[in-house]
C-alpha cells in the first residue's frame, strides 16, 4: 500500500535462513488500520524472496 515496505528481512547466518519481520514503524494507521494490507505486503515480500532463492538454487 502506497509502496511502504514495512518488512525486513533478517539473515542468520549460523543457521542460513532469513527471518522476515513486520515493521510498524512503517505502517500507515490511517489509511490501514487493521494492519491488513501490512500483512499483505509481508506476504508478497515473503513470496519475492522465495522465488528469488529459487532462482539462486536455494531450497525454501
């Protein structure tokens, strides 16, 4: 929603995964109350990384 970006991705390296998080510093209160199309962006940044893992030959 309004290209906020409210993730972030965190990679551990001892157990090579990623963590991804919602930053609600980010979010937008007003326009998302609920929280909602935050969770719908981390979905669709969860999806990106997948996919792009994928592509590198990583198993997700």
């Amino acid at each position: 929603m309004h290209n906020a970006q409210p993730w972030r991705f965190r990679y551990v390296r001892q157990t090579r995964t990623f963590e991804l998080y919602a930053d609600f510093e980010r979010a937008m209160p007003y326009s998302d109350s609920r929280a909602r199309g935050l969770h719908i962006g981390c979905g669709a940044a969860l999806l990106n990384l997948r996919v792009a893992a994928a592509h590198d030959g990583w198993h997700a």
